[in-house]
C-alpha cells in the first residue's frame, strides 16, 4: 500500500536516532568474517529509508556525517562512505514526492539501484586510491538489502500506525 | 518577497546546493586522509564516538559465548586440559631452553660490549571484530593508546606472526594482517636461511614469495621465519608454510605459495610484541659524494 494514503503519526527524533543506533550495530556485528560482503549495508539502507520518509529532517547533511562515523568504524579513507551516502541521499531526495507513492516492491528495486550505485561509487574511490578489485561478492549485500526494504518498511510504519487514543 | 516566506517554506540550501558542499567536503577528506594522511587526530576523535557501539555490538555475543563455554560438558573440558597441559609441557621445555640460549646471548652481549637488548613488552590484545573494509586485510583490536599500545608493535599468535600494528585509536587499534594486499615480511627459509620477501595477496588469498629464480631451493613444506632485515619484525618469529612450488616453462621466475601460519582466523586473542629495536642508519654510499656532503647529521 502507497504510504501517501495513510495516516500516520508523527515520527520522534529519538526513533530516528534508535534506528541509525540498531543499524550501525548491524554493521558493526562481528559476523562479516563469515559472510564476506553478503551482509547489507544497513546504514545505507536507514538513510534511503529515512530520506524518503523524512525528507525535511534527513538528508544530505546528515547522510554525510553518518558516512564519516561508518568511515571511522571501517577503517577505511576519512570522506569514502561521506560520500556514497551523501549522493544516495541527494538522489532520494530529488525525486522523493514520487518515490513516495510507489508501493513497497518498486521502492526496492530503486533501493537496490541506490545501494549498488553507493557501492559502486566506494569501489571507484577505493580504485582510484591504488586498491584492487575486491571480487563481485562486494555487491551482494545489495540485492540482500532490498529483499528486506519491504518487512522492513512494514516493521517500521507499525510504530507510526499505532492508534491514536480518542481524547482528541 | 523572500522575507515575508512562511517558515514552512525555509528550508535552507536546496539538497543539490548541500549535495556539492558535502561532495567536495568529502573529496578534500579523502585525499587528505589517503595522500597527505593530515586527519589521524579527527579521527581519533571520532573513535571515541564509535567505540560504545563497537562494544555494544562485540559484548552481547561475547557473553553468548561465555555462557555456552560455561555450559561445555565436563568430558570436553577434561580433554581440553589434558591437551593443554601437555602443550605447556612442550612450552615449558623450549621455554627453559629459550632461558639458557638467552642467558648465553647476554653472556655473548656483554662480552661483545654491545647494549643490552631492550625489554620485550607483552600485551594480550582481543580481536573485537575483523576490519568491515573488504580492500584490506585489517583487525580491530580491543587496546589502544590507554593501554601503551604504539604504532609497528608486532601482533603474534601462538603459531606464528600475524601483523602489525598501524593505527592507534584511544581505545581500539588496527592491525594490518600479513596477508594484506602488498603487504611484505622479509623472511628467511628455515631450513637453509635463505633470505627473501614474502608478499600478503588479500584477505584469505595466499601468502606469495616473488622474483625467485626457477632453481631457487625452496620446497613444500619450509617454514618461513622473520629475517629481520627490515627493523620492523624482530627475528626468528615463524610467519609462513610453504604449500606450492609452480616451476613454469617459459617464466624466469618460480611461483611459491604459501599460508600464514597464524590462525588469525580461528581465535580471539593475540599478542602484542616490541618490534624489532632500532637499527643503525642506513649507510651512505662512498658513490655518491654529492649526496653525502649536502646532507650534515
């Protein structure tokens, strides 16, 4: 079901500071020795996700300073995740009144383009700085990713569906 | 016009607007973190920020783990501290003998006048998880610079070397595995102290010594040892196994593979050792007079 048809709560700026918490801890769990890349990158999932939901409070700012948080966690060159979540979030933004009204299905597939394209964008830097190639299993997180956009969508809409007390 | 705007319609910069300042912000960061390395201090900081989820996503599993190991049925623990005692036997063995062959290389040191070896510090460091970066071999480790860990300490196993230390954060630090793509251990083969380099070619790739001639005496089996020759790794520590000799026609070179014999992989805790003490200078070749005189130390 589009989200435009639906009435729903407001969203706390705690809840959205939860879900960046849950999710920088889903890419911080140690499980990446052995999955290799077959985990999805959940930061880059709650950014798009929030970008659509929430355009007037996330966007390319704070997809900028989250890269820079997941840069210093990875390890990686300080501006690399800075970047691929800051142009993911710009695209969202640019098209987010139609993005919007798509059901959940083709919200993954541009979900998917999203991801890869933030992947892509990692690995061109990664290049260009001197690294190799990391293998094809770099993108498999992606397509992971948007098979878990729709429950994911579901499972965050329900604590803004909740009823509202008839006191109003 | 612009004044009399509701306040619905501030918004500030328009995302393209916002999307070129905080692209060009990150291209200066990344070249001046990847070319000039200017930023280690910002982000040290910043780790200060992440280290409370980095604990927060370790410590569950961690206790996960711990509870299950204090569930493990009594036989397995039996067997466990059988074998573990008679490893200690063997360590203890060639631990005495460690302690006479060091007591004779002091004896030998203060005879040659030389200065005394610097004490090796030891500190046992946990693996909080492996580097997510999947272009390098890295670990994060759970000591940083609270815990007098310092960049170029060496990381070991109880089986072999596994890395070196190269960034410190105040609370974590990073360990750049051997088999870190171009990543070099100069080494010397066991059995006939033959000196040469071995090359890290990716995470679970191979360990490579390369530019060997064809006839060059290395079989499958040889262990590889720390040469020491590069003041980073102290000598004498086991870094490698030979499993590959590929002699190919037409190719000057033989193709050697082998694996680190470090299990970086298959357990949580490490050592932290000293590096190897500082060498004297490089020595300034008599060829080149020039050179040598506009230099003044």
């Amino acid at each position: 079901m589009p989200i435009s048809s639906q009435l729903l709560r407001p969203v706390s700026f705690g809840f959205i500071l939860f879900t960046f918490v849950l999710a920088f801890l889903g890419n911080l769990l140690p499980w990446q020795a052995a999955l290799q890349g077959l985990t999805p990158d959940f930061v880059a999932l709650m950014i798009v996700y929030w970008a659509l939901h929430q355009p007037r409070r996330i966007g390319v700012g704070w997809a900028f300073a989250l890269g820079l948080m997941m840069d210093v966690a990875d390890g990686s060159y300080l501006g690399q995740h800075a970047l691929a979540y800051g142009v993911i979030a710009y695209l969202v933004l640019a098209r987010q009144r139609q993005f919007a009204i798509f059901p959940f299905w083709q919200q993954a597939l541009i979900t998917l383009v999203l991801l890869v394209l933030s992947q892509a964008l990692m690995l061109a830097t990664r290049m260009l700085l001197g690294d190799a190639f990391p293998g094809a299993g770099y993108f498999a997180g992606a397509p992971i990713a948007a098979v878990l956009w729709t429950p994911l969508s579901n499972l965050m809409l329900m604590h803004q569906r909740k009823p509202v007390s008839d006191e109003l | 016009m612009h004044a009399n705007q509701p306040a619905f319609f501030k918004q500030g910069p328009k995302p393209l607007t916002r999307l070129m300042v905080f692209s060009a912000l990150s291209l200066v960061l990344l070249i001046s973190d990847a070319r000039l390395h200017l930023l280690d201090k910002l982000r040290q900081q910043l780790t200060v920020l992440v280290y409370p989820l980095q604990w927060l996503a370790t410590a569950p599993i961690d206790s996960a783990m711990q509870a299950s190991d204090f569930l493990r049925r009594q036989t397995d623990l039996l067997a466990e501290n059988r074998r573990l005692n008679e490893e200690r036997l063997q360590a203890s063995a060639l631990a005495i003998r460690a302690r006479a062959l060091e007591a004779e290389n002091a004896q030998l040191r203060e005879l040659n006048n030389a200065a005394a070896s610097q004490p090796v510090s030891r500190q046992l460091v946990k693996i909080l998880y492996n580097g997510r970066d999947p272009f390098t071999a890295r670990l994060i480790v759970d000591r940083g610079g609270d815990a007098d860990i310092k960049p170029g300490q060496i990381v070991v196993d109880h089986r072999g070397v596994a890395g070196q230390i190269i960034r410190v954060h105040p609370l974590t630090s990073e360990v750049r595995l051997i088999s870190d793509r171009d990543h070099l251990v100069p080494v010397m083969v066991e059995r006939n102290q033959l000196r040469t380099i071995v090359y890290g070619m990716g995470r679970n790739q191979p360990l490579e010594v390369r530019y060997m001639p064809a006839s060059v005496d290395i079989r499958e089996g040889d262990i590889l040892s720390t040469s020491g020759v590069d003041g980073i790794y102290p000598a004498g520590l086991p870094v490698a196994r030979v499993t590959k000799v590929e002699r190919q026609n037409g190719s000057a070179f033989a193709r050697i593979f082998c694996v680190p014999l470090a299990q970086f992989e298959q357990h949580s805790y490490l050592l932290a050792i000293n590096g190897a003490p500082a060498q004297a200078p490089y020595p300034e070749t008599a060829s080149a007079p020039a050179q040598a005189s506009r230099k003044k130390h």
